[in-house]
C-alpha cells in the first residue's frame, strides 16, 4: 500500500508541507531549459539560467480581476505553447490526496486581459484544464465529463455527457489515482483536433461505506467505491473525440475489461495513433499496442511477462514526467525501464517494438529515470550500484555502447536529488546524509559546478542525534542494511530498550542515507536523550535497489517472509550487549502498521510492545490493485492472504499492544481494526485502542489531532517500553 513515508511525514509535520497541486510538480522550467519561472509576491516570474536574473512576466496588478482588490493566489499555473497566454489555478480543493479542483483563470499577455474560464460550472470543479496546441482552447474536466472552451468566442462545448460519480471520463476512480498515480485523464492531440480520454465504469464496484459521527446529531455515511482483493476492477475504455464533430470513437482495445487494466495512454508521437499500455489482472504480464484513432483498430508490438509482478511506470518514472510517453529520436524510439533481465534497466525500444538497445548495462539498478534530452543523446537516471540505500545522478547516452557516468560528486556520500532542466544543462539540487543536514543549490551539468546556493531553513530548528549505518546478517543469510540510533550519554557497560521501525512492503524502503530517515517523528521528547536505542532494517520485498530477485521474493509473502527477514534481524541484534531483551517494542505505520501486529504476533517471544497504527489487519479488506499486485488473486490462492494477515495471529498476543486507525481512513478502512478487536476479544486479550473520528489514513485532521497522537504515542511507549540504560 502506498503510505506515508517517514521523509513525507517528517515534512508534513514539522515543515507544513503543502498538499500538491496537479501535475506538473517541482520546478516549472521554460521548453528550452534555460530559464524556469516562479510564481511569488511579486506575480510570476522569469529566472533565467545561469545568471539567476529576474523578469516579471505577470504582475499583481495583472493577476487582480476587475471585481476584486486581490491578485489571484496561482496554485499553480500553465503556459500556452506560445507563451502568451498563462492559465492560473486557483481556489482548489481536495479531492482524496490532492487538491485537484478548483478555478482557471487565462491572463492574455498580449492584450492584458483576465478572465476566468468555465464560469457557468460549479465554482472548484474544473480538473486538469491545459491548452490546445495552439494556445486558442482549453479543456477540462468537471463532474466527470469532459469539456473544451474556445478563448476567442468563449464558447464551452461539452464533449461527454454521461459523467456521474460512478460513470467518469477524463480522471479516474480511487483505486487508479491510489495505485497507479492516475488522475489527470485526457490528452490533446498535437494537431488540436482531437482529444483522447479515459473512461472509468466503476458502476458496479462495491461501496465501502465510512460512518461520520461527529459533524451533526444524526450519522451519515460517506461511500467511497472500493474493489478489495478478489473484486472485479473498474473497466476502463479509451475513446477519442473529434471535436469538429463531437463525435467519440472508442478504442478496440482487445480482453475483457474487467480483467485488465491501462494506466498508461499518450498519443504516438503524431496526431494518428495513440500508444497504450494493458496490465493483465494479475498485473505479472504487460503490453503495449498503438490505437488508431479515427478507427480504433489495435495493434501490439510489445509484451513482457513475470513470475511476480511487472511494475508500472510510477515504480521508476520522476513524477514530472507521469503524463508523458518517453518519445526520442523524433518518435522513432522510446525509453522503457524492464526487470527482465533481473535488474532494472533503460532500454531503447524502436517504434516498431522489434529492437530493443540496453542502454544501462550491469548488476544494478536504475532506481528513477529523470530525463532525457534527444539533442545531445543523453538519458538521465538515478542509481546506486554500491550502496542501496544511497542514490546518485548518472547519465549515459543512448546508443547502448557508452558506460554510465556518475555526475554527482565522489565526495558527497549519501543521497542526492535533482530536478533537471529538459536540456539536462541546469538542475536543482538537494543532497543530505543520515548525519548531514540538507543541502540545496543549483548546479550546471555534467561537471555538476555549484552556480547557486540556497540559504539553509536550519532544518525547521531542530539537530536530530548521530546515526549509525550499519548491515546484518541474519542465520538465513540475508544481508540487511540498517540503522540505529543510540541513547545519547550511551554506556556501552548498560542495557537499554529497543524500538524497531518498521515498514517492510513493496511501497517504501525506511533505510537510505537520507537526513531525518531515522527521527522517530511521534515521540514527544527527546527519544536518544530519554534513553532509547531506535532501530530500523530493510528485508527481503522493500524496493530497495538490489534487484528483482530481492524486491519479487515478497510475492504471495506478505506478511511472512518480510516479517521473517524482520525477526531474524532482531534476534541477531538482541545479541548485542548492550540489548535488553525485556524492553523491546516495534512500530509502524500503514503497511508499517501491519508489519507491527505480525511482528508481535508471530513472534511473541521477541516483541514485548506494540504500537500499529492505520494497519491492514486482513489482507482480504485492502484494494485489488495494490493487493493482488503482491499476492496473486484470493480465488487462487486465498491461504497466502489469510497466512500473511495480522488477524490470522490475534490468539499469540503475550505483550502490549496499542492499536490506533481514523474512522474516516479511505485507503485502509477502519473495519480493519474493528476485525482485529473482535479476534483480540475472541481469545481474551487485554490490548489498548484508539479510534481517531473522521481522520484519515493521515491521522492528521482536525485541531490537536497530531499532537494528540504523538502524546498517546508517548505515554504508552514510556508505560510499556520504559526509557533509560540499566
């Protein structure tokens, strides 16, 4: 399941991180890549590279509508390709994770006029609006149908009119924006003709129904459409509208839509052919087919199949380049990432799918693709071939011949981040380690020279204590890499208390070389100062860069090699000395919560406390994509969900256990904690609960709700894992 990290948490938390806007994320670069523009007080600006000088391209006064005394706040905003025309995005709201609705206003800089478009829709309820080609129209989305405004006559033309919640065109249900980071739906053609969209039929997905309690005397339900594991999914269909005529053509796209999936569609590199890509419903076989889009005649060229699973873009792909095809070499080829070969690679594939180049040779992994540029020939990549919880720039050129070259510098150990201009000359650039700060600066490339420094925010005023690094082996072994914090006037003659953070999933790894990767963010205290050993290891089924043999071994094991891996971890560590076994506690959250209850569970005899929050208790209530992703499909293999879920191990609990979930939890159901009360009750066990009203999987709602739950989170681990070398 996709959580939150600790690196998001830690943000969101202590440097009130703002919810993401939609795409594009990060820095808005111009189409050349040597200016990007930046919007702030003083309207939106132009910084051109590498003298960082600053030309206002709109000001307030130009962003102030005519009935108004106030410039519009810009979420984010968008330009004609032309670049003289600027859509603004305002006024927006959630919607789940995002604020992916709102208001669009198109500010002319030609004319210098202002006007708000979609005015006779509902007011925060266009999604995804983006130019035409030529800068003359603008589609969106609102309420689940799909819409083009002319910016010359003002006309608003709406292209689909059967849009419901369950009937949705141009975005997509929970399970594809939750799994698949699917939300924006449409796509222009280059030529401005036509418009391909999704369209999701989640008519017949089961509501799951959450119960608010709090905001009125009466009870009312909020459903939500859920596929858990074993549901059928949402068909999904490709169509493309004319919109000359209006008229839309669907895709033939060939299977039976109930069990398949297309996370991916882009037009081919020219105005005629879409490019798709179909995931079966197990998720272990892919392939790609170009649409015709006047016919909507199919034609694969590509497919590629696993004994696991075959991940989606979102898995290798930087976040800025989600709404895009990978085209190179004028649309003759594109890039692909592939584990085939058992690690994870650019490939160089043509357009007809019959050469495919490897472009990244060896025993390693690229870990993110992030960008490419086809004037010079070179792919970018982040990677790491000697230290997986690292991660470095390289690039290499796209011919299959040339070896990989590391950018960022030799003497920077640790993580390192980049948001690249697309002519890969200029980059934003954040480094940090476990026990250094963040830096960030602008670099050029490729001899990665600092043209700029940012000023450092003093990491929100706060020094987190030293980390050590360290790997284990376990008796089966399985070499994991860890970290671990030590009380800080550590007595080496003393024994001291554990806590074990824990994730162990596919989603996320919780050991890399990153700064704040080892502050435990719910302690309300000081936790090395009041006398505490934290310790986190990444096992067998993290995504960690050491293959797909490493990552894949997890498949159909949910919930027991990773807790395995986990365990034996622990017993090696609770052969230090220093290591008293009487006070160890495990903790996590999401998958981390679940990996929390088995720990405890399975191994009764090691964990002595227990803190689980927003777990998954069954494995049979979590969403289809995600879970049957990992762990096959419940009509084939039901004994693999039920021998890796919590709930299955309710009658081995010997220690204590604190369980906490939001009532109002979209992603993990709250039902999830009440199974696991019942089976706790069932065997009379004596446990602690915490139900948080309304709150999501986030926890994070409402006034005092985190600081409420840092101060639970507190007291119950001082009551039951009591701090302090003895």
């Amino acid at each position: 399941m996709r959580l939150l990290t600790i690196r998001l948490l830690l943000l969101c938390i202590f440097f009130s991180a703002a919810i993401y806007a939609q795409p594009p994320h990060g820095i808005h670069w111009s189409v050349d890549g040597n200016s990007y523009y930046s919007s702030n007080d003083d309207g939106i600006t132009q910084i051109k590279m590498p003298s960082f000088t600053k030309a206002v391209i709109a000001t307030t006064q130009q962003l102030t509508p005519k009935d108004s005394s106030h410039a519009l706040k810009a979420r984010n905003f968008y330009f004609s390709d032309d670049g003289k025309k600027i859509l603004i995005y305002t006024n927006s709201k959630k919607v789940w994770r995002y604020d992916t609705r709102g208001d669009y206003w198109i500010l002319n800089t030609a004319d210098n006029s202002l006007k708000q478009i979609g005015k006779t829709l509902p007011a925060s309820s266009l999604m995804y609006a983006k130019f035409s080609p030529d800068g003359n129209s603008v589609a969106y989305v609102s309420k689940h149908n799909l819409y083009v405004e002319d910016l010359n006559s003002n006309n608003i033309k709406q292209l689909t009119t059967d849009g419901t919640d369950r009937m949705i065109n141009g975005t997509f249900d929970w399970v594809y924006e939750e799994e698949f980071d699917c939300r924006d739906g449409f796509r222009w053609s280059p030529d401005g003709k036509s418009i391909a969209y999704w369209k999701v039929d989640a008519t017949k997905i089961p509501n799951f129904l959450m119960i608010n309690n709090t905001d009125s005397v009466y009870s009312h339900v909020v459903p939500v459409e859920y596929p858990t594991a074993g549901t059928d999914p949402s068909p999904c269909y490709i169509y493309v509208v004319n919109l000359s005529t209006g008229n839309s053509t669907k895709m033939s796209v060939p299977g039976d839509p109930q069990q398949h999936y297309i996370p991916r569609m882009e037009w081919a590199a020219n105005s005629s052919q879409l490019i798709i890509e179909q995931f079966n419903r197990k998720q272990n076989e892919i392939k790609i087919m170009y649409c015709d889009a006047a016919t909507g005649a199919t034609n694969e060229i590509y497919t590629e199949s696993d004994k696991a699973w075959v991940d989606n873009k979102n898995a290798w792909s930087d976040e800025r380049f989600s709404n895009h095809w990978e085209w190179v070499k004028d649309g003759k080829a594109f890039l692909w990432v592939s584990e085939k070969d058992g690690w994870r690679h650019i490939y160089l594939i043509s357009r007809d799918g019959k050469t495919q180049t490897l472009l990244t040779n060896g025993d390693y992994d690229i870990i993110t693709l992030k960008g490419y540029d086809d004037k010079s020939g070179y792919v970018y990549f982040i990677a790491s071939p000697e230290n997986a919880t690292q991660k470095y720039l390289y690039r290499t050129k796209m011919d299959g011949k040339s070896k990989a070259e590391r950018l960022s510098p030799a003497g920077e150990s640790g993580t390192h981040d980049y948001d690249l201009s697309p002519n890969g000359l200029y980059a934003s650039h954040d480094f940090s380690n476990i026990n250094t700060p963040p830096v960030e600066d602008w670099v050029s490339l490729p001899k990665h020279t600092v043209i700029k420094k940012e000023e450092s925010e003093n990491n929100g005023g706060f020094t987190l204590p030293h980390t050590d690094m360290f790997t284990i082996t376990t008796d089966d072994g399985i070499k994991m890499d860890g970290w671990m914090v030590k009380p800080t006037n550590f007595d080496s003659t003393k024994k001291y208390p554990v806590v074990f953070y824990v994730y162990t999933e596919p989603a996320a790894q919780t050991v890399t070389d990153e700064y704040g990767a080892s502050y435990n963010f719910l302690y309300n205290g000081d936790f090395a100062g009041d006398g505490y050993i934290y310790i986190s290891v990444d096992g067998r089924g993290t995504p960690a860069p050491k293959g797909a043999a490493w990552r894949k071994s997890i498949y159909r094991n949910v919930g027991r090699i990773n807790i395995h891996d986990q365990a034996m971890a622990a017993k090696k560590i609770l052969q230090w000395p220093f290591v008293d076994t009487s006070r160890v506690a495990v903790w996590g959250w999401s998958g981390g919560g679940s990996a929390t209850l088995n720990c405890i569970l399975q191994y009764p005899e090691i964990y002595k406390t227990g803190i689980s929050i927003a777990a998954v208790d069954n494995e049979l209530t979590y969403d289809d994509i995600y879970q049957e992703r990992y762990m096959g499909l419940p009509q084939e293999n039901r004994e693999d969900f039920i021998a890796g879920s919590p709930i299955t191990y309710a009658k081995n609990l010997q220690g204590h256990l604190l369980i906490v979930h939001g009532t109002g939890d979209d992603n993990v159901h709250y039902a999830n904690a009440e199974m696991m009360i019942n089976e706790l009750i069932k065997y009379n066990k004596i446990f602690q609960f915490m139900p948080y009203p309304n709150r999501t999987h986030s926890i994070s709602e409402g006034t005092g709700t985190t600081q409420h739950l840092r101060n639970l989170y507190t007291t119950f681990l001082r009551q039951y894992c009591a701090p302090g070398g003895k």
